[in-house]
C-alpha cells in the first residue's frame, strides 16, 4: 500500500459482539491478516457491492470506494 494511499483512509472505531469479534480474529489469522486489514477489506467489499446492486449491476470505478 502506497504512502498516498495511507493519507486518504480514515480511522473507524467499531464495537462487535465478541463472537463475531472472536471469529474475525480467527479468519484473519487463517489469512495471515491483521484484523484491521481483514475488516478494512470485508467493508470495502460490501460496499463495493452495494453500489454495484444501485447502479444495475454495474461495478464501481476504483476511485468511488
């Protein structure tokens, strides 16, 4: 990840259930993952999705997530 990739993320404080914490911690380990990166990406991807769904299935250009 590049260093003017870094500049335009934003920190996200979150608050889960501890099984659904305790099972990201198991996947992201399984991944070789921090769970901060595994999160990261689950998000994207869901709302990568969700704009895909919206627009009629059309995917999302690069730079709207």
């Amino acid at each position: 990840m590049g260093e003017s990739m870094m500049m335009d993320m934003k920190r996200l404080a979150a608050y889960l259930p501890d099984p659904v914490y305790e099972e990201l911690e198991k996947w992201a380990t399984e991944e070789k993952r921090s769970l901060s990166n595994l999160v990261g990406y689950l998000l994207e991807a869901a709302v990568r999705e969700r704009q895909k769904r919206e627009s009629g299935g059309q995917p999302p250009a690069n730079d709207e997530v």
